[in-house]
C-alpha cells in the first residue's frame, strides 16, 4: 500500500492461515540477507466475502512492526476508485505458484509474466455474465500461454503509470491455467478504497488513480445468447507468498 501505512498494513485476498511472513524472499532455497520477516498480529476479512463466487476476495493483514523501505523492499501504490483499465493495458503478475496447471513442483524463484487486460465484457463471454462482476477485473491472452496458477492467490497484479507502479488486482481465480478464451480473474482493488479506508484510521494508504488513454475495445464487445458452462477453481492460497511489497521489472 502507498504511503506511511503501507510499512505495517497489507493487502492480500482471503487468507486461511496466520504466519510470519517476508519481503524481497525472491527465492525459497537458501539465505537472503535482504529478506526481512515480519508475524501478522490482526486480519481483516472483507465481511462479505464469498467463498462460492469469490466475491469481495480480499483482505488487509497488519504486520506485527514497520519495515522499513529500501534498494529492495519497496511500497506499491494502490488503484483509486477513479482508475479506468482499458482492454489491451499491459498488466504484470508475480508469484511463486505453479508454471501450469499440474505442474510441480512450484518454482523456488520469484516468477513473472506480463497480460493484458480483458474487459469485463469480454471476461463475461467467457466465463458467464453472472460469474464476472465489476469487483472483478481480469487479465489474460485470447490463446492462453500465460497466466497466474494455483499458488499465486492473493499476489498482486499491477500496472505501470509514468514512473508509478500500481496494484490493480489482487490473483483470485480462473478456469485451469493460461487457458486459451479463460483469462485469470483477480479482485479489483480501485472498488474498494472505501472499505480499505474505514478499516485502515490513521496513517491511511494513498491511492493512485489509473487513467486508460483511446477508446476502449470492450464497449463494442456483445455476446448475447452466449451460453457458458463453467466450473471456477481459486488459485490456491501460497503461504509463502509476500504481496505487499512487489518485486516489478525495471
């Protein structure tokens, strides 16, 4: 999260563990002497979550201290309500879960992988008009090939604007991995400034609002009639997953 709060609350999706947890662990095996760890003393589930259709798949985790920002721990601003994202926008997602669906084991390296965003009209033609809504964004290639998979719920999708990098959303769920026409679903963030504000008092996190540029393609996008049969899957909570402070290419 942007700004002073940002050393001791973080964003993540459900979580159903409670853990120490680090930052800048870009890879498992070994010692880093840039990696800092830090217990979670208070989660903050969003109350109306839904463990069904990933509705309001979110939280806020509060560390037990402040960390401390420096050449490899870094801050992320997070989406205002305001933000537009356009189909097209070039999107990046870490983590460390799988590299597909099936495949193990997971990689011992912070992975990466660049998406762009699907609109939500789009993302409906695929998935279902009742299963994608506007708490939700999403982000894939029509012929698949790259994705976030099983391990990398709750890592942070995000966007880059002029010099800013900001979180956009937050791995949810999908249809297998890098599916073709079955884009990864993540949480909106910019729909939830209000919640993240009425939980977060003093030192609240600033929010960034991303602003898409042209026309967006996903206006003229119809797929009446459309019927869709689908059976979603979460991307699997990583424990060892650390969000809020986000490893982003140069």
């Amino acid at each position: 999260l942007a700004g002073q709060s940002a050393e001791t609350w973080t964003l993540l999706r459900r979580i159903a563990h409670q853990q120490p947890v680090g930052a800048d662990g870009r890879s498992l095996q070994g010692s880093n002497p840039n990696t800092v760890s830090r217990s979670i003393t208070e989660i903050i589930r969003h109350p109306d979550y839904s463990s069904t259709t990933f509705q309001n798949d979110i939280a806020l985790l509060m560390l037990s201290s402040p960390v401390s920002f420096n050449n490899y721990i870094a801050p992320v601003c997070v989406a205002a309500a305001s933000s537009s994202f356009y189909s097209g926008t070039n999107t990046w997602v870490t983590g460390w879960g799988n590299t597909g669906s099936g495949v193990l084991p997971a990689p011992q390296t912070l992975q990466e992988v660049q998406v762009p965003i699907v609109g939500n009209r789009q993302c409906k033609c695929n998935y279902g008009a009742s299963t994608i809504t506007d708490n939700m964004v999403c982000a894939g290639l029509p012929e698949g090939g790259k994705d976030s998979c099983q391990g990398d719920s709750g890592g942070p999708l995000v966007i880059k604007q002029n010099d800013r990098w900001i979180q956009a959303g937050i791995v949810s769920f999908g249809e297998g991995c890098a599916q073709p026409n079955y884009p990864g679903v993540y949480t909106r963030v910019s729909q939830y400034q209000t919640w993240i504000n009425t939980q977060i008092t003093s030192n609240q996190p600033g929010f960034i609002a991303f602003t898409s540029t042209g026309t967006d393609s996903d206006l003229s996008v119809s797929c009446s009639g459309l019927q869709v049969v689908f059976t979603y899957s979460p991307r699997s909570f990583s424990l060892i997953l650390q969000l809020w402070f986000v490893d982003v290419p140069d």
